[in-house]
C-alpha cells in the first residue's frame, strides 16, 4: 500500500499557496539602508536572482524630510493577478500610496505617534517655563 502525504497540520512540510511574493531586499551600506521591491519566486528564493523589480524605498529621509518610494503600479497590478502574494512591510507602503487599503495598524502608529509628539510638546512648555521663573 503506498504510504500517504502527511496532511500540512501536522507541521512537517512547509507548503506555500502562492509561488511569487512580492518583497523587500536591503541594499545600501551599514547605517544606509536602501531596499528594492522586487518580485521573487518563494520556493526557489536563495538559488535564482529576483524575477523583477517593481520599486524602490529610501527609508531615510531628505533633506526635506521626505522618504522616498517608487513603484511600478502596472507591473505590481499584473503580479497580483497572478496570484503573488504581498509582504506587510510592502503591503504597509502600497496601502499609504492608495493602492491598496489601508492597514489599521498604520492609523494606530500615527495616532501614537501624534501623542508622543504633543506630550514632548508639553513638557518643553512646562521646562521652558520653569527655566523663566528662575
């Protein structure tokens, strides 16, 4: 009798729905990240080169304060009918571009962020103020 395939609850294989992810790969230097969006094969990963690249991140701002992120849309929509499947980070990036929704972490990290602010905020009023009466 042949012997059956183990179902994939029982954690002996891993078994991958979609073929093609679309994901970070960091390049750049130490302390000078730079990524590229690229689309990959999942199974095949660590023995073929990425099958192309849709975009480009710069993590750290400019001058003006800006992050910079391109995308190719055209290319991202086709692979996504493909059935290629979106990493969060990149899924983060395409949701603040518009093309994708909006994950309701990212409102919950500003939120935070917006509270930090103002309460550094306040205490430079409070220390500023302390520092004029004396």
């Amino acid at each position: 009798m042949p012997r059956l395939p183990l179902h994939p609850s029982s954690g002996t294989s891993i078994i991958t729905p979609f073929a093609k992810a679309i994901r970070f790969v960091r390049y750049g230097c130490t302390n000078r990240p730079f990524y590229h969006i690229i689309v990959i094969d999942v199974k095949k990963r660590h023995k073929k080169p990425p099958i192309e690249q849709v975009g480009t991140y710069d993590p750290i701002p400019n001058i003006y304060n800006e992050k910079l992120v391109s995308f190719n849309f055209e290319r991202i929509q086709y692979w996504l009918t493909k059935g290629a499947q979106v990493s969060k980070p990149v899924a983060d990036l395409l949701g603040l571009a518009g093309f994708l929704p909006v994950h309701p972490k990212t409102y919950m990290r500003a939120w935070r962020n917006r509270i930090i602010i103002k309460e550094s905020a306040k205490e430079n009023i409070f220390q500023e103020q302390a520092a004029s009466k004396n």
